[in-house]
C-alpha cells in the first residue's frame, strides 16, 4: 500500500512539473558556439554556423531543427541563403566555402584558394558575386556562376575579419585585426582608401542598404559609422561594455542590432543613434546576430551553443510553439 501511494506522489509531482516547466524559448542542437546566423528571405527558416563544423537549418516559426550539413573539416565561420533560398554557402577555418542543396543537405560545389581560416564573407545584391575575407590577408571576389576566382585584394597588414558589399556593389569595404576599414574598387582589385579610428581588432561590418554608411564593430567595444563617399567617421553607437563581435541592419535601413562580449544584443535607432532596446538571456557572448526580414524580430547566435528569437517591438525572448 505504501508503495502505491509513493507511487501516486511521484507521477503526480512529475506532472505538477511538467505543467509548471516554461516554455522552451531557444534553439539548441549545435555542440560549440554558433558563429553565425542567417535568416532566408522569406523568414521562414534560419541558417547558423559553429564551431562544432557543421551547419544547421532550422524552421523558424517552430524553432526546431530541418537539417544538418556537415562537410566542413574544422570551425564554420559564416553562412548565408543564396536568393533562390534553395541553396545556401557556408565559409570555414578549413579553407573553403561550400555550396549546399537545401533540399537534399548534399554539397554541389566547393570554393577553394584561401590558404587560411576563411572568417566572413559577403554577397552581391544579384546572387552572381561572392566576397570572402580571410586570415590569410586576402579578400577574395568568385564567380558563383562558374565557381571561378576572378579577383584578390591585397592590401590588409593582418587578417581580414570581414567584407560587405557598398556602393551599388561596385566596390568592397573590409575590416580586420590592422584595425582598418579599407574600401577596394570590385573593377580593378585596388584599394581606394583606408580609414582609421578604431584601437583594437575591427570584427563586424554591415553597410545600409543604400551602399554609403557602414558601421564597424571592434574589440575597443565601439561601434562606428563612416560615410564612404567623404571618407570620414560620422558618429558611433556608444553602449557596449565589451567587444563587438557582430553587426546586423534591418532590411529598410533605419534600425542595426549589434551583440558583443557583454552578453546583449543590442537595437539600436540609425536616425539618432539612440540605443532602443538591449536583449539578456545568453550565458555567454553574443556571437552573431540577423533581423527578420519584416524587421520584427531578431535572432542570436552565442557562445552559449544555442539561438535565441527575439520580438523587437517588446524586447521579449520568443518561445517555441509547445509542440
């Protein structure tokens, strides 16, 4: 009799438990930090990269993992959807860039030249270019189409952190441990100019969509803004007590999230430069972070292992559905 009643206690107490427990409000599967996160242009499924080599597709609505693509040798640094949104490149420490079928989780091609770790890259507004910056001190520019390298840029004194496109795609900005950020002709392969301002390590660059304003984000913790057609720093984005290792702007240009050493990611107003909204909740640095494309939520990415979906309009954590 009183092991049925003991009985009857725990199968209570477990289902009190259950009821009580919250909502599962992250995306958890990769086994080391998520480097990098990507979200298709639909906002219906999210890519990340990790350190533990591989990549991971995920449905966004549901926060539950579609697919892993593993074929990388070492750490995966970057990751994005091509505009098809069937496929999606991925760049790595091992050297390489490979290209996926979503569908099928197989590698269709593989970009190699780089003699060291790959760790950003970038693509052009039409899908055909990609960038790639590297530890190597090189940025390179492929031909999607063919798969051909048809451009290397010199010029960095350590290695290259990261490139985006500016300037109707016409030309390259990149960034890197010399605490640069040097703006490259995409025609020719030669520097245009460089710009100084940052004391450490610049990490994280994203450009508005208009091609002009970059913001750079750097181990000093400082986020800075420079117009590329005056040359010049225009202001900053103070608020990060540590450093910045990701920068992200909303599709219409008018807002950035950044995410650093301080464990935050951070929304901030590209008007004013007014700081609107901080997200806690990673254990660990935020290591990478994307805006939706409607521009309502964010994703990020942390040293923590896992990804978190964040409203922007109520800086509230976004929980997976219960089923």
């Amino acid at each position: 009799m009183n092991m049925q009643r003991l009985a009857a206690t725990l199968a209570l107490s477990l289902a009190l438990v259950s009821q009580a427990a919250p909502l599962r409000a992250e995306m958890a599967g990769h086994g080391a930090m998520v480097n990098a996160v990507a979200v298709s242009a639909d906002g219906r499924r999210l890519l990340s990269a990790s350190w533990d080599y591989t990549v991971r597709l995920w449905d966004l609505a549901k926060q539950s993992e579609l697919k892993v693509l593993d074929g990388h040798s070492a750490s995966v640094n970057a990751v994005l959807f091509l505009p098809d949104g069937k496929s999606a490149l991925s760049a790595s420490w091992d050297h390489s860039v490979i290209r996926w079928d979503l569908a099928s989780g197989k590698q269709t091609a593989k970009l190699t030249g780089h003699v060291n770790n790959i760790a950003g890259m970038a693509l052009s507004r039409d899908g055909r270019k990609l960038a790639t910056a590297s530890w190597d001190r090189t940025i390179k520019l492929w031909n999607l189409g063919t798969n051909a390298l048809e451009q290397t840029f010199e010029g960095h004194e350590a290695n290259v952190m990261q490139v985006a496109f500016a300037l109707d795609d016409t030309q390259l900005v990149s960034v890197g441990y010399d605490q640069t950020v040097r703006l490259w002709s995409v025609a020719s392969g030669k520097e245009l100019f460089s710009l100084t301002g940052h004391r450490a390590s610049v990490n994280a660059i994203a450009v508005t969509p208009d091609g002009k304003t970059p913001l750079t984000g750097s181990t000093d913790g400082q986020i800075k803004r420079w117009d590329l057609l005056e040359q010049r720093e225009i202001g900053g984005l103070p608020g990060h007590s540590a450093f910045i290792t990701s920068i992200a702007i909303s599709k219409d240009g008018r807002f950035a999230l950044s995410g650093g050493g301080d464990r935050l990611m951070r929304l901030w107003d590209l008007k004013d430069g007014r700081q609107l909204k901080q997200f806690a909740g990673h254990e660990k640095p935020v290591w990478s972070v994307a805006f939706t494309p409607d521009g309502k939520r964010g994703v990020s990415g942390g040293y923590d292992m896992v990804i978190k979906l964040w409203s922007l309009e109520t800086g509230a954590e976004i929980p997976a559905p219960k089923n």
